[in-house]
C-alpha cells in the first residue's frame, strides 16, 4: 500500500522502482487529507494501476477528481480498521484544517509503523493512534520564533501556526519527552518547512527531548522532498543488520 500520494504519478513509479517495487503490485492508496502535496498523485495511479483508493468522505469529496477515469473508492471512518491481506490500517482523526483528516497505522502481529504529518497539535486521538508502533513518520514543520519572524504573511503565519495547522519543532519534542510510546525504535522526521526551519534545529531538538525523557534512545530519521528515504524494514525487535551499500537497515 501507499500511505498519501502527493508527488506525481511518474514519480512515484519512479521511486517505487528503484526499491524494487512494481507500480502494479500496490493493492491500495490510502489519503490522509486531499491537499495537493499528499492526494496530487493518487487519483491518476489507482486508475493506472488498478489501485484501491481509501479515503474518508471528506477527503474523497474534495479531491480532484477524472470522471474519465473511473478509480474503486472505498471509504473509511476515523476511528475504522480495514484489512488488505495480512496488514491492518488503522485510522484516526488528526487536527488539520482539511475535510476530514486521518493518521495512519499500519499493524502486522505485534509490529506497527504510525504516520502522521500536517498536524497543529498532538491531539489525544494522536497519541492513541500511535500507541504499539515501533515506528513512526511524523513532522516536525517549523521553528517558533523562524516562522514568526520570518517572510510569510501574517495570516499564513497564523494558519501555521495555529491548532489545525503544523507542528513545531517544540510542540514535536514535548510529545517525544512525555507521550511517545516506548515501544518506538525509529523516528522519521517529515515535512520539513524550507523556509522556516533548519534540519539542525529539528534534529537537536528531538535529540534533547529523547534524551530528557530518558531510557533507550530511538534513532532518528530525516525525509526530503527532492529524494527518497532509505528504506526501513520493521519487525520484531531482533538483532539489528546495517547493510550501508543499500542504505538498508533490517531487524
């Protein structure tokens, strides 16, 4: 499956690719909301490959749509579990200011992988979401004091900054000190602003929140816009092979 689709069809054939993935082995494309940079994607693939479309009714009715190119919608509820084949997502609501918005979590057995971006706040929805996740995808957008200073205009700054918009480095680290699971071994930092934030302060801000909260400290992942992220295989925690030829990391 693929979580959010927000880069164009070629685009992400092409990065299916080069991890091995064929663009028609994919069963299922799930949305977490229909902005542009998470749903741009999805329409055109499921039709070309035969995908499945999970969304909820909100997202669904504010996507851009091909009447010429009919894709199955199946749609899901905050709060519902669908089944593909041996993998449960589940989806929970999430504080954006979207139709209907849903996280992701992926569960096969005891391992879970949890997917959240474009969220104001962790929300106590947020938190259930992810509990019993041994990964996660989360953002971390901007830096407070970047984007209030910085060249956006003031209601862009507001609609960032506000409960329904994007996390904060800061509002990120409080969660990782005091409400991430600790069943959680990898983090992935996601939708980095360009603008209003430094990969050095995201990553030291998490850093020192791992730190204060104690215990085992999770290893922390950077994703981009421009390339894809090594790949990450999670499964019962085992001994930990590191394979740096392939950027390839399996338990």
């Amino acid at each position: 499956m693929l979580l959010d689709a927000g880069l164009a069809c070629r685009e992400i054939e092409v990065r299916l690719k080069k991890f091995g993935v064929a663009p028609r082995d994919i069963d299922a494309v799930a949305i977490s909301h229909e902005h542009s940079d998470h749903a741009k994607g999805a329409w055109l693939f499921c039709w070309k490959h035969d995908a499945k479309l999970y969304a909820t009714k909100g997202t669904y009715r504010m996507m851009k749509k091909r009447e010429d190119r009919p894709v199955e919608w199946i749609q899901v509820h905050p709060g519902s579990t669908q089944q593909l084949s041996k993998l449960s997502l589940d989806f929970f609501p999430i504080p954006h200011d979207a139709a209907d918005p849903v996280g992701f979590r992926v569960r096969k057995g005891r391992v879970g992988f949890g997917h959240v971006t474009d969220v104001g706040h962790i929300s106590e929805d947020v938190v259930d979401g992810l509990r019993g996740t041994q990964a996660i995808l989360i953002e971390s957008n901007h830096d407070v004091d970047m984007l209030r200073q910085g060249s956006y205009p003031d209601s862009l700054k507001a609609r960032v900054g506000s409960r329904l918009g994007h996390l904060s480095n800061d509002a990120l680290a409080r969660y990782l000190e005091f409400r991430l699971p600790t069943t959680v071994r990898h983090i992935f930092l996601a939708h980095l602003s360009q603008k209003n934030n430094h990969v050095q302060l995201a990553m030291e801000s998490c850093r020192e929140a791992l730190v204060r909260r104690g215990g085992d400290v999770p290893k922390i992942h950077l994703t981009h816009q421009d390339q894809a992220t090594p790949l990450l295989r999670v499964s019962t925690p085992t001994a930990v092979n590191i394979d740096t030829s392939q950027g390839l990391l399996t338990f």
